[in-house]
C-alpha cells in the first residue's frame, strides 16, 4: 500500500512538473502564413451569371441532322395536340410544361432556342452536350443530369415543338 502511494505520488508530481512553468518554447515547424500577392489584383464583384435555362441564344441551331426549320405563323392544333400525347408519355419524367424539374420547363422555349436547336436536342442530345457550349452548360446547371434520348422520330419531336409552341 505504502509503495502504491509512493509511486502515485511520484508520477503526480512529475506530472505537475512537466506541464508547469510559464516560458514558452519555441518550435520550429510549419506554419502558415499568408504571403503578399506578386501581382496587383483587381477585386469586382461577382457577376452574376445568367443560368443556362434562362440564357437567350437565337443564332444557335445546335449540332444535329436539323439545319433549318419554318415554323408557320399559325400553329397547327392537331400536331400540338400529337405532340402533347408524345411529351406526356416520353418527357414528364424529367420535364414540366411550365416549371423547373430535373430538367428545365419548356414553356416559352422558343423565346430562348431557336427552333432548330430544340428539335436537335430533342433528337440527338448526346451529340448536343458533346458539342454544343449551350447544352453543356445546361448539363451542369441540371447537375450533370444528362438528357435521355427517347429515340423520337423527327415527326414525333416536330410535334413537340409544335406542342411546346402552345405553352406561355
């Protein structure tokens, strides 16, 4: 019992002595610290970027087998109304007519796209993010969520178009 506290007491006061005392050691090691710039810097403020979903681009017709398409000044209501039947069945797991999903709205596409550039994306949207620096960009905005080719007819994705006239 007697050795028992003597060997407590010895280790408490070799304890009490090694985190004792006031003078500070200095060690030599790493340490972080902040260098001055070489280059003078301008800070602006953060543009804002506007996203790719809301981005206007009329002069794109994207990459793909349409190179040109007239659009007549009325819009044909049986194609629009085939084209709804072929967005509800094919595109509503990604889309919504008129908001935000996990891919964008097409509502008022044609006041941003071309209709040139919606038909190619339609048809071929793995060449589209391949090559096209819009599509790209919306890839990102939509977090890397790749559009689905649904291997449409391009009877079948002039429809849509035609059904995405009708939606303001």
């Amino acid at each position: 019992m007697k050795s028992t506290l003597k060997l407590m007491s010895v280790l408490f006061v070799t304890l009490l002595l090694s985190c004792g005392g006031k003078e500070e050691k200095k060690k030599e090691g790493f340490s972080y610290q902040k260098k001055a710039p070489t280059e003078k810097t301008t800070t602006k403020k953060a543009e804002k970027k506007v996203p790719a979903s809301k981005t206007i681009d009329l002069t794109n017709k994207g990459v793909g087998p349409i190179k040109s398409i007239t659009l007549g000044a009325e819009i044909d209501q049986k194609m629009a109304a085939h084209g709804a039947d072929v967005f509800k069945k094919m595109c509503t797991a990604c889309h919504r007519p008129d908001k935000k999903f996990i891919g964008p709205a097409p509502k008022n596409i044609l006041e941003r796209r071309t209709p040139e550039w919606v038909m190619n994306m339609i048809l071929d949207p793995e060449g589209m993010v391949k090559n096209d620096p819009l599509a790209k960009d919306l890839l990102i905005e939509f977090n890397g969520s790749p559009m689905a080719n649904q291997n449409l007819t391009e009877e079948e994705a002039r429809a849509v178009l035609e059904y995405f006239r009708t939606l303001k």
